[in-house]
C-alpha cells in the first residue's frame, strides 16, 4: 500500500512540476511575442505559434488566450486579415471555456478589446457595418465593469466611441460623429487624466478641419494648449511625457490645418514646435502626421527647396526606432517622403538624383501593399519621360515622341481587344455549357411531371372503367352506391393533385406566384393553367381531372375572361408566356 501512495505522489509532483515548467515556458514565449510584435513581426509570430504548439491543442488557459489575441494583432500589421480574423475568434472562444476564476474580466460576456481589435479590423477593410456591430458589443461589455471610472474602463468606452465616431465621419455623416466625438470628450474629463483629454481634443480637432469647420477646430486648439501649460508644471514621470507627445500631435494637426490654409510661416512654426517635443522624448510614430514631411512640404511652399530637401534626408537616414517599424504606415510615410524629395529635385533639375529616389520608390513599393499605385506609376512614368529626353534630346522631336506613344496604345488597344475577345468566347462557352445544363435539368422535370399528369389520368380512366362494369353488373343497390361515392371521392381527391402541384412548382416556381398576384385565380384555374401550360389537350385535362370535355371547354373560356384577354389574344400563347 505504501509503495502505491509513493507512486502516486510521485506521479502527482511530476504532474504539477511539468505543468509548472509548461506554464513558465508559455509565459516567456508571451513576453518574446509581445516584445517582437513591433519590431519584428515575424519573429514574434515565430513565438507564438511555438506557444501554441507546445501546449497543444486542448490547453486551455489566459495565457494562451492572451496568446491568440497577439497573434492576431500580429496578422494585421501583416495585412493578413483572414487569418487575424480566426485567432481573434479563437481567442473569444477559449475565454467562453475559461472557469470565471481565471478570465483577466471575469463579469464580462466577451473580452470587449478583442471586440474592438475585430472592430477594427473590419473597418480597414471598409465593413463598416459589422465594424460598428463590433464596437457596441465592446461598449456592452466595456460597462460590465465594476469600478465606474476605471483607467481600463474609460479608456475602453473612449476608444470605442472614437472608432464609431470615425465610422460616421468616413460615410460623411457629420453630425453623428460630432456627436460620438463629444460623448467621448466628457467620458475622458471623467477619467482626470489630462493626457487622455489633450489626445481627445487632438482626435476633434483632426474631425472639425477635416469638414472645414476651423473655428471649433482652433477652439480645442486653444483648449488643449491651456491645459497643457497647466499640466506641466503638475504632472510628473510617464504622465507627463504622455502629455507632452499628445500635444504635440496636437501641434501637428494644427500645423496640417494652417498649411492646408496657405498659412505657410506659421504651419512652420506649429511643426517645428511638434518636432522640437517629441525629439526631446526620444518619440517618434506614422500614425498622425508626418512632421517631417510637413515641415518640407511648408519650405517648398516657401521656395526653400534647399531645406526642404535636408529636412527630408534628415529624416530618412535617421536611426531613430519608429513606434511601429514593421507597421504598413511606416513604410508608406517613408514612400510619401521619397515621393515628396522627388518633386523637390524634378524642380531643382537633379536628373541623377531623381533616378536614385526612383530605385529606392521600387524597392520600397515592393513592400508595401495598400500604397495608391497611381501616385508612384505617375511618378515613375514621369522620371522615365525625362530620362528618354535627356538621353535622346538632340534625336527626337516632340511629334516622334507622340507617335511612340500612340503606337504603344494602339499596341495595347489591340492586346486587350484580343485579350476581351478571348475571354468573351471562354464566357460565352461556359454560359452555353450551363444553360444546356440547366435544359436538361428542366427536361428531367418536366418528363417527371408529364409522367404524374398521366398517372392521374390513367388512375382516373381506371377507376371510371371500374364504375362502368358496376353498372353493368348486379349489384346490391346500396353497396354500389356506397363504392360509386368512393371512387368518385377517390377520382377528385385533392392528394394528388397536391403532389402534382409541388411537382409543378419546382420545374415553374414562379408560375401560380405570377398568376396568384396577377389574376387572384382560384386552385381550379391555376391548374387548368398549369395543364395549358404543359402542352395539354382538352381531352387530357378532361381526364385528369375527371369532367367532361364541355366542361374543360367552359373554364378555358371563364379563364380567358379572369385574365382579361383579348379576344384577339390566344390563351395558350399567353399561359405559354408565363415562366
């Protein structure tokens, strides 16, 4: 007995310390991802898919939840959504299977930054609808917690709302946003935070100048600069470095707003300023706008092209380790920038120059997916009209250049007329493959459908025969009338002709809908129109449905008038019409 207990407690603290040592591991590949997932997104995927493995499929734990959401976010910078897409999910999923006790919110039905992850990945991808779908789910689940103005909680609300107010504002509605944005504004006042506020009024300002509404605009300008003069002389450590960078993205929305305005001198002085605060923080971003960029463009403004151009590569050969290197952003901000420089030397004449700018745009596009290809093909085309100028200047003639380029048109005219051509007979080809297809299909179910027309025609002279040979034969009176009533119950029952109604309609489907909505005929027209509609006699339709052949002749003609035709007009043409 002892030895089992041994064994077992052995087999328990080899368990416990296997399971101590997995969980340890998987806390270290979390902190790798989260490390890596700015500066090497691939690294950090690396990581967390090694996460994954290692505690297999069945694990269940925050840790590995925390794991999926990263991941996820990972999978976005990438541009990946559809896989993004799937470890958020995931990620919701195992939180649902988390005991209560060990969720990061646990009185909360989903993780709502995971709702706003979602949210936002919609949003790129311009599915506003489920985007804000999204986003109020976060807010639902944003007030679920307890503490009513927690940091986590306002921020949470705050960021929600923003990204509703931006939903409204990319579909033009403005006051709708407006709306979101001051919502947003109070919540942040609650939260006494005077970063959060200074950035909420950067968000409104970007909003109002946006619409052209620079007088509320510069109001939140004047604004955010009073509390930030109040808040440097209070706020201490990482709050007031926070503040100190929102201001300056509010320096530099600004700025945007007066160069925008041809307020050139005093753009600048907004920008330098902006500049001046983030260099002194060692911060840098791409998400608001491009300082550097700015500052050139309010030189060239001025006819500095000179310092425009030292501005700009300045700021592309500095070592300063963006906020979101691996981040498309980043690389389009810096294609904006060789683009820009670019411009500045086609002005200054630096034909040299301009071919190297033009190698670097490629090698850069190259990595990046969602740049405007229009801006850099304009520009690329127009350094290879000056390059085969120059080159060629004393050879060619305006009038030779044109007919190059009206050769290579027609060239490409003709490519793709041959190129329609082609793909119009491939169309043309699977459009004939489908609709014999679809003939044979239709053929299929109209045999079926003649054969149970003839069922009950065949059924009905079958049972007549039987009526006929009673009235011949000797018969107790009452028990031949009793058999004569079931027959002819038997010959008009509605059974059948339920069956050949739902036969019918899977081959017609929009056929008694038509005539119902048309016409509001009774059951016995539209079947007698189905029955014309079938290329039946009156003889036929005379035996199916167990009348005389009068009688057939009779409701033609009542359904000629229900449907109001001409006498002109024939009642089989027009049934036959009728799809």
């Amino acid at each position: 007995m002892k030895k089992i207990i041994l064994v077992f407690l052995f087999i328990l603290i080899s368990f416990f310390g296997n399971s101590q040592t997995l969980n340890e591991e998987t806390s270290a590949l979390l902190d790798s991802l989260n490390k890596y997932k700015f500066l090497d997104s691939s690294k950090a995927l690396n990581y967390g898919l090694q996460a994954l493995e290692i505690n297999g499929p069945g694990a269940i734990s925050q840790d590995i939840t925390d794991i999926n959401v990263v991941i996820g976010e990972v999978l976005f910078y990438q541009n990946n959504f559809a896989k993004s897409i799937e470890y958020y999910i995931a990620a919701l999923n195992m939180h649902n299977l988390l005991p209560i006790k060990d969720r990061l919110h646990k009185y909360v039905n989903e993780p709502p930054w995971i709702l706003v992850a979602l949210g936002n990945l919609y949003f790129k991808i311009e599915r506003f609808e489920i985007a804000e779908k999204k986003y109020l789910e976060a807010i639902d689940n944003f007030n679920l917690f307890e503490e009513e103005f927690s940091i986590d909680k306002i921020n949470g609300l705050s960021t929600s709302k923003t990204n509703i107010a931006a939903i409204y504002s990319t579909k033009g509605d403005v006051q709708k946003a407006e709306s979101q944005y001051k919502d947003v504004l109070e919540l942040r006042k609650k939260n006494n935070n005077a970063a959060f506020t200074i950035y909420q009024y950067m968000e409104m300002m970007r909003f109002y100048y946006k619409y052209n509404m620079t007088e509320k605009g510069d109001d939140l300008y004047d604004l955010a600069t009073s509390l930030y003069k109040e808040s440097i002389d209070i706020e201490k450590g990482d709050r007031l470095k926070e503040v100190k960078i929102w201001y300056s993205y509010v320096l530099s929305v600004y700025g945007s707003n007066l160069l925008k305005l041809k307020k050139i001198k005093e753009a600048l002085i907004s920008f330098n300023e902006s500049k001046k605060i983030t260099v002194a923080q060692n911060h840098n971003t791409t998400v608001y706008p491009d300082v550097d960029l700015e500052i050139a463009k309010c030189y060239y403004e001025l006819q500095s092209y000179n310092k425009a151009e030292n501005v700009l590569l300045e700021a592309l050969n500095s070592n300063i380790v963006l906020l979101e290197p691996n981040n498309s952003n980043s690389d389009k901000k810096r294609l904006e920038k060789l683009i820009f420089l670019s411009k500045i030397y086609n002005i200054q004449g630096k034909k040299t120059e301009i071919i190297k700018v033009k190698d670097s745009i490629i090698k850069n596009y190259q990595k990046q997916d969602d740049l405007d290809f229009n801006i850099i093909e304009n520009r690329l085309v127009l350094y290879e009209k000056e390059k085969e100028i120059n080159k060629n200047k004393l050879e060619k003639t305006r009038l030779t250049y044109t007919t190059y380029i009206g050769l290579l048109s027609f060239i490409i005219i003709i490519i793709a007329f041959f190129a329609r051509f082609k793909f119009q007979r491939e169309r043309n080809s699977r459009l004939e493959l489908e609709k014999n297809e679809v003939s044979l299909k239709l053929e299929s179910k109209n045999r079926e459908l003649v054969s149970k027309a003839n069922f009950i025609l065949q059924r009905n002279e079958y049972l007549k025969n039987i009526i006929s040979k009673l009235n011949k034969s000797e018969v107790n009176e009452q028990s031949f009338r009793r058999v004569k009533k079931e027959v002819s119950e038997l010959i008009s029952s509605e059974k059948s002709y339920e069956e050949f109604d739902k036969i019918f309609t899977n081959v017609y489907p929009k056929f008694y809908k038509i005539l119902n909505d048309k016409h509001n005929l009774s059951q016995t027209y539209l079947r007698l129109a189905a029955y014309i509609r079938m290329n039946q006699s009156n003889n036929e339709i005379a035996k199916i449905c167990g009348v005389s052949i009068r009688t057939v002749e009779t409701q033609r003609y009542r359904l000629s008038k229900l449907l109001t035709l001409d006498k002109s007009e024939n009642l089989n043409s027009y049934i036959q019409r009728i799809n």
